[in-house]
C-alpha cells in the first residue's frame, strides 16, 4: 500500500467486490501525480481487475462559462489519451453526476469507486448521493492537497499561523516524490473514444482560452516559473507590474498540476530562499487554509460565515453613507469612478486572470461601493466565478470572505463602511507600484485584443 491511509476516507459501508475499479475523477483532473488514480490503481491491482476512469460534465457549473469548459475539456481530452496508451479506461459522462456515477459502477460491474476530495457545497453534495446510491464501496482520496485537510486539522482554523504549525510538523510525513502509477495487468474495455469536438462545440461554443489547457502545459507552466520568476517572487509579488506570478494557479484549480509537483520542483529549484519561502506559503499554507476554511465553514460564500468580529462591525457602519455606490453591471463593465479598479476588472474580463494584490484591492473596493455586505460579497463571488480562470475555487472563496469579511485576518483602525475591516486606498496602491503603468497597460492589451477581435 503505498498510499498513505491519511489521505482515505471511506464515504458509505457497502462491501467491495472483486470487479473493475472506477475511479470518479472530477477535482484532480490528471493522470501523473494523482494520489486518488494511484489508490484506484492499487485496488485494481489488488484484486486483478481492469481500473476505469470517468468524469462527470456538469452543465453550468458555478457560472461557469465557455472559456472555462473549453479550458477542462481541453485537459481532458488529453488525460484520455494518457489513460488509454496505458490501457485504463477514459469516459465522460453527462448528467447528474452521483446517479451517472452509480449507473456506470453498476454496468462494469465494479468491485469498488474511488473518489477526490474537494471542500465545496456541491461536491460534498454530489459525493453523499453517490456514497447513498452506490452498491459497493466509496473511497475517497484528497489528491489535492500535499497535507491531507481532513488529517491536518478538524476544525475551522482561525487563520493562517494556527494551522502553519500542524503543517510544518505534517510536511515531511507527505512531501515526498510520487510513486510511478503501474499499468493494470488486465487492460479496460474498449468504450470508444469521446466525440471532442462535439462536447467543445455544446459546452463552449469554440471558445479558446488564452492559456494553453492540460497536463503537460502545466508542467512546462511550472518549469518556466522555476526557471525564472521564482526567483524575483518575494520582492515583486505586490506589484502587478512585474509579472512575477506563478501563473499556476488555472492549473492548480482544474488539478492539471499537483501541488505536490509544484512544491518539490521549487524546493529543489536554484533560487534564493526567501522567494522558495514566500512561494511555498502561498502554495502550501495558503491554499491548504482555504480547503479548511470551505470544508468546516459551511457558510463559506456569505456574510453569514464571517467571524463575529467582523459582522459586527460591518453592521455597526451599515448605514454608514456610500460616497459612491455601483450595481452589478457597472461594476461587470468595470466603469467606475477609480481607473486602477476598472483596469483591474478588464484585464480579468479579457484574460482570465488578475494579479493576487489587485484582487484584494478589487475585492474590499466592492465592499466600499455597494449598499451592503451581502451584495458585496454576492458580486464579487459572481465576478471572480464567472470571469477568473481558476474562480468557483476554495482559495476564491476565502480570497472574498478574507478582503470583505475579514476571514484569517485581524482588525485594523476603525473607519466607515469598513468598520475595523482592513482598508486599502488607490493612494497606497500608488505608493506599491505604478498605478498609471499598470492601467495604461491593461488599456493597450484592452485595444490590441478589439483590433484583433475586430480583424
Ligand atoms: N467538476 C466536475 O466534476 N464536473 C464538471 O462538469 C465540472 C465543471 C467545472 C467548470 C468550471 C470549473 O472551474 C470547475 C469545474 N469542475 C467540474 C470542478 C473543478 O474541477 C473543481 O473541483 C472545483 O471547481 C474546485 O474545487
């Protein structure tokens, strides 16, 4: 067994048989790296039977759009490829997807269903009906996080120096190199390929993404970051201007790329160790706190899973008057008064992506421009979901709850609107960086791409 125990957790007591085993793929979208195929693999292995993988197509998804579809489905097609070259079954499956999932077990015959972990509402959702609608077993694996969520802590963590203590003692029990995935000895059923044009077509319309979707254009996304930014990553990481992102994050999200990958390239890579630190905070710490934050705080995309502190004090300054006050529309057209946050809602717009400092920024400005906390927090939700690359995640969650509600953070100098909730001013960002570089930037790639759309 060489997969940690720590990371399994039987979801349903029905008995495991002796046929195929199916893997239910769905946040953990990749072969290599993938602790939840690896188990999957093992069970297989274990009991001699072919192992089979499928994924769910879920229409809508969050408000998703059709750049994030053509996006998965890109990195699909080519985890089918992976898979068949090494005789594992591949199917997509539409529909609901706990009762496709049962069906599908049912027709293989299978003898036990492995899943992946994901903190989200609508997957614990999905997870519980296929754990009720199941004959057999249900196994799943958090293949996403380095750290196991369910092991390293139990409870909501109050923020980020509470929780980097369990992980650090944790870390060296987990950050390990993967072992290599071992074919089946008895190959899967031939079940067709999947028609891919037509599933782009009925899901996103010919939408192309400007970054390049799958597997391996994660890995070389990583190479290129190790290899270059990595190293300017702690002083730059505040400044838009600079590029220095790791650009990681859409394939961290779609589980193109595994955490674990990432880390351990940057931990062997040649580069100061403040930028490897500041890095792997992020990485590890960060995105391990917002797995932990989605999976206790079932109320992790409202006011209402704000910690007290912070709902007092935005109901103490509620009727506090708004100097300006935008509706979801104005501020989807990023037109407002302020040049800096319109810069920043249009890069999102065109591209997909907006640099991490900005999104706080964008994120508490909603706060201070709209009638409430509540319709701040719903607008910046549906925002970042419907126009960020790697949105309807946990880390976008908390990024919302953490700049509007004060999630993981502490309380700063009263004031109105915000109450004791961190402030940010364009006037600090213009001390950060150049404001005027940045939003005459976005203005020109805003031009270039209406030339090219008109062309
Ligand atoms: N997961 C699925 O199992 N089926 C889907 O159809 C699906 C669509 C989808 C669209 C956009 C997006 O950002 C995520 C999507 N996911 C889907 C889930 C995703 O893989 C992640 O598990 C969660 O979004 C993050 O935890």
């Amino acid at each position: 067994m060489y997969l940690d125990p720590l990371r399994v957790t039987q979801l349903n007591s029905r008995p495991a048989g002796p046929g195929p085993v199916l893997y239910w793929m769905s946040r953990d979208q990749r072969v290599r790296d993938n602790w939840a195929l690896l188990f999957a693999a093992e069970l297989a292995a274990e009991r001699n039977a072919p192992l089979e993988v499928a994924f769910c197509l879920s229409r809508r998804f969050l408000g998703a759009s059709a750049i994030h579809y053509s996006f998965m489905l890109g990195g699909l097609a080519r985890v089918e490829r992976d898979l068949e070259s090494r005789g594992i079954g591949f199917q997509v499956l539409e529909g609901e997807p706990a009762g496709e999932v049962a069906s599908l077990a049912r027709r293989l015959r299978a003898g036990a269903v492995v899943c992946d972990f994901d903190p989200l509402r609508i997957k614990r959702r999905w997870r519980a009906a296929a754990a009720r609608g199941l004959d057999v077993v249900l196994f799943e694996v958090d293949a996403h996080n380095i750290v196991p969520c369910r092991y390293v802590s139990q409870k909501q963590e109050y923020a980020a120096f509470t929780l980097r203590p369990k992980l650090h003692s944790a870390l060296p029990g987990f950050l390990r190199e993967f072992p290599v995935l071992a074919g089946p000895r008895v190959a899967a059923g031939d079940v067709g390929r999947t028609e891919w044009e037509a599933l782009t077509e009925r899901y996103s319309g010919g939408a192309a993404p400007a970054t390049a979707p799958g597997e391996s254009a994660g890995l070389d996304a990583l190479r290129d970051f190790v290899d270059g930014r990595l190293k300017g990553y702690a002083e730059n990481s505040s400044d838009p201007n600079s590029e220095a992102e790791s650009g990681l994050s859409p394939y961290l999200h779609f589980g193109q790329l595994s955490a674990q990958r990432a880390a351990l390239e940057v931990m062997g890579a040649d580069a100061p160790a403040a930028a490897k630190e500041a890095f792997l905070e992020q990485l590890i710490v960060r995105r391990e706190l917002s797995d932990n934050f989605c999976l206790y705080n079932s109320r992790y995309d409202s006011f209402a899973g704000f910690p007290d502190w912070a709902r007092r004090t935005l109901d103490a300054h509620r009727d506090d008057p708004r100097e300006y006050i935008y509706g979801f529309r104005q501020l989807e057209a990023g037109r407002t008064h302020d040049e800096l946050w319109n810069a920043a809602q249009l890069q999102m717009v065109a591209t997909g992506k907006m640099h991490n400092y900005l999104r706080i920024y964008w994120a508490k400005k909603i706060l201070e421009w709209t009638r409430s906390p509540e319709d701040a927090v719903k607008y910046a939700i549906k925002l970042n979901d419907r126009y960020e690359l790697d949105g309807r995640d946990p880390n976008g969650y908390v990024g919302v709850a953490w700049s509007i509600g004060g999630v993981h953070d502490r309380g700063w100098r009263e004031r109105k609107i915000f109450g004791t909730i961190r402030y940010m001013s364009l006037e600090g960002c213009r001390r950060k960086f150049d404001v005027d570089a940045y939003v005459r930037r976005v203005d020109e790639q805003a031009s270039r791409a209406a030339v090219d759309a008109s062309s």
